[in-house]
C-alpha cells in the first residue's frame, strides 16, 4: 500500500542567511570569517523604539516642534491618563498635531545568528553568511520574514497562555514564541501587541490567520487548522533548542534553526546515511507496522499515531501511550518522518 510521505524536519546541509543593519553600519568582520551565534558582525547606531501617540493626547510644556524628556518624566495627558516617558528621547510634532516619540540613538549590534562562514558583504546594509540548518515545515504560514530569539512554551492549557505571555516570558517583544498544540485569536492579538515577531503553534482557526495577515505578522502552524495537537518529534526539537536564535521564513514555509556543521553529521549517522551516498527522499513509501502517521479521519483528524498492523485497505493506528488500536481506512493518513 503506497503511502505520501510528509517530512517534518528537514536536514538542510547548506543555505544562505542574510543578516541586515536596520541602518547604515560599520562591519567587523570580512569574507571569509568563521562566526557562531554571538558573533559581532558589526555595529550601528539608531533610535531603537518609538511611540506613535493618539491623536488626543495634549502634551506637556512643549513650545517647539520637539523635545528631550527624560525616562519617567510626564509626557501630557490622553484624556484624564498621565502618560509618562518609557525611555530617556525626543517628543516630535508631525505636521497634522499628531505627536511621536522616539527613544535616544544608541548603539546597535548586529549579531551572526547562525554558525558559518560569511561569504559575501553588500555595502554596509548586509551579509550573506552559508551555514547549515535544521527546517521545520509549516501545513501553513503568513508570508513573512522574522528572526528573534525562540520561546517554547510547555503546551499550556488556554487559560494559562496569556499568564505566560504575560509573566513567564520576560520580555517577549522581538521573540518568536512557540505557544503550544493550539493558539486562538485573543492569544495572538496579546502576543502582537507586545511585540513578539513571531507565533507558531500546533493549530489555529482561520480567524488568527487572517488577522495574521492583515498585520503583517509571522504565524505559523505545524499541524493545521482546527484544534490539533503538535506532532511529537516537533515539540521536542523545539524544546531542545528553546532560547536559540532562528528565522521565520513564512514565503518558504518553514522555520530555519541553525544548526551546527557536527549536529547534522551526527544526525546523518543516526540515520545511517553517509557523504558518499546520493540520498534522495521516497515522496510515497508502503505502509509498515512502526512507521509514524498522521490521521485525516474523524474523530482522529490531525491525531499523530503509529501503526501496529496493516490491512489491505486499511491501518491500526496506536496512539499516545493507549495499547487500543483504531481502524483507519485509506486514504485517511500520511506517512510521517
């Protein structure tokens, strides 16, 4: 019986990451340098946060276009709420009486991320660093494209997820976090409002898609839509190399971890694959007992199991930890590596 294969995790043994200034910068590195994850590529200077304020707040004593405040100095007012400054900068007057706030230029240093071997420097914008990574595939994605350091949440229940959001996760602006086997919308609005680049999770609705979407946010499931739980051998990668470094590449519908050249290699030998062989993947394979699937049946649908034997059109399916077998029938499951 001839099954689709679907590949979760992808060994990728060469790619191109590109690392950007958010302005013009100074490198401190040149073609050819070996960099690991903490390495300086180089260093710029920019007003890293603003405010963009409503257009009922009254400022406070301000007679020019702008003005420095201090961190925790009044701002003004919206309506009868004192706003105070978040950070020492300028409070700017825009041309329609709306008001900014940018943060003080400091300096800003951009980081490998990855380990590899820098191969090209465009002006003093980017570099192009070939390293090699460990990609997970998406069933869906937003088109975006983010990067940030990884939070794994330990697939908490829905009336817990905005508590971590909010009190685990130190700091969750400029993170991707993954938010366990199911996220719906209120969670992902919370989690845009304070700035994390990116959600992913097992499932969703099509709700948090589309507002995904419309914002311009990275959003990512691993599994589908509707309420599904996280592949296994997901969860526990993710868990592995929670607090790294990676990228959201929602065009490619993946998430690329770095990884190092040894990790792969290793991976190899598990696998029993060598340099030498010319390995190309089966797109279809028969059903045997052992092999891990994802079930399209009800009320399994979604559900990740392994086969305990196989009928000639059908599969008995063992999921979790439960020694009862369910019958699913052709074609409602994949192949799962």
């Amino acid at each position: 019986m001839l099954v689709p294969v679907v590949r979760k995790i992808i060994d990728n043994k060469k790619c191109y990451i590109e690392r950007v200034f958010p302005v013009e910068g100074l490198w401190e590195v040149k073609i050819g340098d070996f960099v690991e994850p903490f390495s300086r590529l180089g260093s710029c200077v920019f007003s890293q946060n603003k405010m963009v304020l409503p257009p009922d707040f009254k400022p406070y004593d301000i007679k020019s276009t702008e003005k420095f405040f201090y961190v925790d100095t009044l701002l003004g007012k919206i309506k009868k709420e004192k706003i105070f400054a978040p950070y020492d900068g300028t409070l700017k007057k825009l041309g329609d009486k709306k008001f900014i706030y940018e943060e003080n230029p400091t300096k800003y240093f951009l980081l490998s991320g990855v380990w590899g071997t820098v191969k090209s420097l465009h002006g003093k914008t980017s570099a192009l660093i070939e390293t090699q990574s460990k990609d997970i595939c998406f069933s869906f994605s937003t088109e975006f494209h983010s990067s940030g350091e990884l939070v794994v949440f330990p697939n908490p229940s829905d009336i817990l997820k905005k508590s971590y959001l909010e009190n685990f996760v130190r700091g969750v602006k400029g993170k991707i976090i993954y938010i366990g086997n199911y996220v719906g919308l209120e969670v992902v609005k919370r989690a845009y409002e304070l700035g994390a680049v990116a959600v992913i999770a097992g499932s969703s609705h099509t709700d948090s898609f589309d507002f995904a979407k419309k914002n311009g946010f990275s959003f990512g499931v691993f599994s589908g839509f509707g309420n599904i739980r996280t592949y296994e051998e997901i969860y526990k990668y993710l868990s592995s190399v929670s607090y790294r470094y990676v990228f959201f590449e929602g065009a490619k519908n993946i998430l690329r971890i770095p990884v190092r050249e040894e990790d792969l290699k290793k991976s190899d030998k598990e696998k029993k694959i060598t340099e030498a062989e010319n390995f190309k993947p089966d797109y279809v394979k028969n059903i045997e007992p052992g092999m891990k699937v994802q079930t399209l049946q009800k009320p399994y649908f979604g559900w990740f199991g392994v086969v305990d034997r196989v009928s000639e059109s059908s599969i008995f399916v063992r999921f979790g930890s439960d020694e009862r077998t369910v019958k699913i029938r052709l074609p409602n499951f994949l192949i799962i590596e």
